[in-house]
C-alpha cells in the first residue's frame, strides 16, 4: 500500500515539479538548487513542501550527487511527520538503491527506529517489535563504531524484554488454566529465548515451582539447579534456596526416588476453547 500510494504522489510530484520549472520566478533550477531550497523547507518543518522537492530530485536526478540525500530527507520527512510506515519504505530505498552513499548507516539505524516507534504493547502482536529488532541488529552489526550503536544496543534490550514480557505472562496465563504442560513449556521459551532478560531467572523459579507442585521432585531440583548456576548473584536466589529445601524435604518425606520418578497424567494443552485439563 505505501508502494502504492508513494508512486502515486510521484505522478503527481513530476507535474507539479515540471509546472514549478517553467515558472517566470525559476527557470530550470539546478539540482543544487532544489535541494537546498527542499533543505530549507525541511528545516522549517514545513514538511509536505519539502517532500514534494525531494521527491522531484529523486525522479529527474537519479544519477546526481544529491540523489541519496534527497531520498534519506524522503525519510526523515516523514518520520517527523509521525509517518513511520512510509518513513521506513524510504529509508529502505537508501538503503537498497545507494547502497555506496555515506547516507546508510543512518538510514539503517532509522530503519529500525520507524519500526520501533510502530512497536505495540505487549499484549498486542510483536511483528513490529521483531522488525526493529532485525534492523537495529544489522545496524550494530554493520556499523558498530557508529555514534548511535549505543542506542541501538538499549533498544534491542529493551525490545528484548517487551517480547520475554509477552512469553512469560503466556506462560503464567497457562499456569492459571490449570494446561500445566503448556506452562512448562512457555516457561522453557523464556528461559532458553530470552535467558539475557529478567525474565528468565523468573521463569526458572516459576517452572521449578510448578513442578514441586506437581510432584516432579527430580525435575525441579534440576532447575534449580540449573538457575543457580547461571545466576549466582541473582537477587532471585533466596527463593531458589526454599524451593530446594522444599523439594529436598519432599524427597526425604517421600523417600528419593519413589517420589522423584513420578509421572504425570493430567498435564496438557487445551484441546479446544473453553476445555479443562
């Protein structure tokens, strides 16, 4: 759609942009010119003027100097206008039509910065989210020394979590539905996807208390086992700690490996809308 709509403002643009030209106030302006006339538009956010300007010099000035910084202030258009869809397609041309302009690494940064700003809350679909994870990746994989690598590496982290946030409360939303295998296992997501994030260590803590709670003894002193080990100084660790005094106690009540090698028969997933374990 923004394809669309984008090639249709450019029928438009070149008639309009070719009328401009035969005007008795500018006659067959240089590209030079054009463009710091669209610069000055853009710096005083009047925004729409300077697209239409831009967008002529991409068209008649495909070839020229100013070609690329034509279609990068396409893009920083309009981002300050909010329009991050269309803020992304054109940062994308920068990057796939001029992919030698100095003007790329900024456009990849802002790449991922439009799908970033279109990133929903957590209980709202990712597709966003992962977008602009992909984009700040290659951002900071590419270009590592740049001044906004920094950025680009929080905002992972944050987007990171965002995502760890959703699969853990899945997880919790499972738990409380009594499906307790699709529990454990949503738990298993976080843990193994998002393990840099805080939701991990609560995950461990939570798959570990189910599993005590479903008589799993050996299963979750595993787990425990397993957090301590990859989050010694986890302020988590007192509750590691009773988890696996609990379980060692269960396993004394209950003699070891009798109660250790429990099997479950009530654990599953939803077969339908509505059903019970």
């Amino acid at each position: 759609m923004a394809v669309i709509l984008r090639n249709t403002l450019i029928v438009v643009l070149v008639a309009a942009g070719l009328a401009c030209s035969s005007s008795p106030d500018v006659v067959n302006p240089s590209v030079e010119q054009r463009f710091t006339r669209a610069k000055e538009l853009f710096d005083e956010e009047d925004y729409l003027e300077a697209i239409n300007e831009f967008t002529v010099i991409t068209l008649q000035y495909q070839g020229s100097a100013f070609a690329a910084d034509a279609q990068y202030y396409l893009g920083e258009c309009r981002f300050e206008r909010g329009e991050y869809i269309l803020s992304a397609f054109e940062y994308s041309v920068v990057r796939t039509s001029y992919p030698a302009s100095p003007r790329v690494p900024d456009a990849q940064y802002k790449l991922g910065l439009s799908y970033y700003m279109q990133s929903p809350k957590p209980v709202l679909d990712q597709q966003n989210t992962r977008k602009a994870i992909d984009e700040f990746q290659a951002f900071v994989e590419y270009y590592p020394g740049h001044p906004m690598a920094a950025d680009a590496e929080a905002k992972i982290k944050e987007l990171n979590d965002r995502l760890a946030f959703k699969a853990y409360e899945a997880a919790r939303q499972y738990e409380r539905m009594e499906y307790y295998r699709a529990a454990i296992l949503s738990y298993d997501v976080v843990i193994e996807k998002y393990h840099d994030t805080d939701y991990a260590p609560m995950a461990y803590l939570d798959k570990a208390d189910l599993l005590v709670r479903r008589l799993r003894f050996r299963e979750a002193e595993s787990t425990i086992k397993e957090f301590q080990s990859k989050y010694p100084d986890s302020v988590l660790r007192s509750r590691a700690d009773g988890i696996l005094q609990k379980i060692k106690d269960e396993l004394e009540v209950n003699r070891g490996d009798a109660a250790g090698t429990k099997i479950e028969r009530n654990d599953g997933y939803p077969a339908a809308a509505g059903a019970g374990t």
